[in-house]
C-alpha cells in the first residue's frame, strides 16, 4: 500500500526530526503505542520507516566518515629540469 508508506515515512521523518530536537529518545515509542492503539498496520509501517530512516544515517555517518579519513591523492612530481639551466 503505497499511500500508507509514504503517510508513514512523512511521520516517521518528522518524529525523527522532533526527538532529535527535543532530544527525547522516547517519543518515537509513545507515538508507535499511540498508532499502534489504533491501526496495528500503519504502527508497523511508521516503525519500518523509523527504523530505515536510522539505518540510512548510520550509512551516512560511516561513508562521512571514510571521506573525512580518505588520503589525499600525492602530489605529482616535479618535473625534471635537469639541463634546461
């Protein structure tokens, strides 16, 4: 169900954004109670995209990471200049 994914995924995005704010690690689970109260399939779609959501960062944080590590290229030669005094 494409509609109930997206819904999801917009919920999962802002609850994320929120808890990070308020630095609340708890609201994502009092908003999954709250919907699973209600709609255990839509619970269930908001914790899939929560928990995507978390993964992706976590890539991201380690691809970040690796470009910050990565070694600069060396540097080219000089070029020889023998004979050209």
């Amino acid at each position: 169900m494409a509609i109930l994914d997206d819904l999801a995924d917009a919920l999962a995005r802002e609850a994320l954004e929120l808890a990070e704010e308020l630095d609340d690690e708890r609201l994502i689970d009092e908003m999954s109670k709250a919907i699973g109260e209600s709609s255990p399939t839509t619970q269930e779609a908001f914790m899939t995209a929560v928990r995507i959501r978390r993964a992706l960062g976590r890539g991201r944080a380690v691809m970040e990471r690796k470009r910050g590590t990565r070694a600069l290229p060396p540097p080219e030669p000089a070029p020889d200049r023998a004979g050209q005094d």
